[in-house]
C-alpha cells in the first residue's frame, strides 16, 4: 500500500507542474496582468515587431521604383520618346496628399496626448483626403486620356502611367490601414493596451510619410525629367 501511495503522489506532481493551467481571472488564457500566458511562458507586446516588418515592406518598396526610375531616366530621349504634359490635376494631388500628411501627424500626436476623440477625427480627414488623391489621380488619367495619351503610346506615357498607377495601388494600401485605425477610435477596445494603438498608429503614419514623400519625388520626376 505504501509504494501504490507514493507512485500515486509522484503522478499526480508530474500532472500539476507540467499540465496546461486553465484561463486566467479574466477568461482569456490572461494571467490577470495584461500578459497572455502560453506552455512555454508569457507572450508579450512588442511595438519593434511594428516597426520592423514595415521597413521591411518599405525597402522593398524602395527597390521596386528605384529600378523603375533607373529604367526611365536611361530610356528617357530615345528616338520614340515623347515628353508627356503633366495634368493639372496631379498638382492638386501633390497638394492633397502634402496635407494629409500634416493631418496623420496631428493624428499620432493626439494619441501621444490621449485625445482619443481628436485622434479618431484626424484620422478620419486623413482618410478623406488620401481618398481624394485617389480621385485626383484618376481624374489626371482622364485628361491625358482626353488629350490622346495612353499607356502604349510611347515610353514616356508609358512610365507615366506606371509610376502613378504603382504609387496608387501601394497608397490603397495605406488607405485601407487608416481606415482600419479609424474604425478602431470610434469604438472602446476592450484588452487593447494604449501602447498597442500608439505601436499600430507610429507604424501607419510611416508608411504613409513614406507614401508622401514618394509621390512628391515621382511628381519631380516627371515633371522635370522629360
């Protein structure tokens, strides 16, 4: 009977130390403190992970229109290069975006505050006004459609639309991760840590003074390399 006790003993601390512990206090496998609890320890938030994957995503971003700027300005005066007018339109976008810029900033910097009402409303005019460069670019497309230039219609109206159309889609992107925060403000997030938001929020408006900054070196381009 003793050595049956014992084995039973040994069994049941084997069990206790190495079993699965059942959810925290608030339901959610948290141990009460914010920190979610795993087998092999705690996973804890780290705002690099943010940071990192999206210069990631950036330099290959980088890469990308550096090569297509290369290939322009060594293509651009051969014998079937015409120079394309650029519309007004694309002005107004240069314009647009350069303020949404300001208006991401007030954005992050309301955040920083706490000002969790004038940060969602920040951000909602910057997703006004990115929406707006979308429509700006589009309606500059149909002016040069309007005057006769095309896609295939030299290499020139070629890159044109090339570069325009790669920096849309990739400030779709932005777009989408703008509305996303907003949708986020409007609404109280239960478990989301202030220090997740500003990580998320730092991460976006990167990417989107990035997406500034490119334009306006893309708008240069084309407006003076002919």
């Amino acid at each position: 009977m003793a050595t049956v006790t014992s084995t039973r003993t040994e069994t049941k601390g084997i069990i206790g130390s190495n079993w699965p512990k059942a959810p925290g206090p608030n339901g959610n496998g948290s141990n009460g403190n914010g920190k979610r609890k795993w087998f092999g320890g705690e996973k804890q938030f780290s705002k690099d992970t943010y940071r990192i994957t999206t210069w990631i995503l950036l330099a290959a971003i980088v890469m990308m229109f550096v090569a297509l700027a290369s290939s322009y300005i060594f293509l651009s005066g051969g014998k079937e290069w015409q120079p394309v007018r650029v519309p007004g339109m694309f002005t107004l976008s240069t314009g647009l975006i350069l303020i949404s810029s300001a208006t991401m900033e007030a954005a992050r910097r309301r955040l920083r505050q706490e000002d969790k009402r004038r940060y969602g409303n920040w951000l909602l005019v910057t997703l006004v006004l990115g929406i707006a460069f979308v429509g700006s670019q589009l309606l500059g497309w149909k002016q040069l459609v309007a005057e006769g230039v095309y896609l295939s219609g030299n290499p020139h109206s070629s890159f044109f639309y090339l570069f325009t159309g790669a920096h849309g889609v990739h400030l779709l992107g932005g777009i989408v991760a703008v509305s996303y925060l907003t949708m986020r403000a409007r609404r109280v997030l239960v478990g989301v840590s202030n220090e997740k938001r500003l990580a998320a929020t730092d991460a976006v408006s990167l990417y989107w003074h990035f997406m500034d900054g490119l334009w306006v070196c893309l708008f240069l381009l084309l407006l003076l390399w002919k």
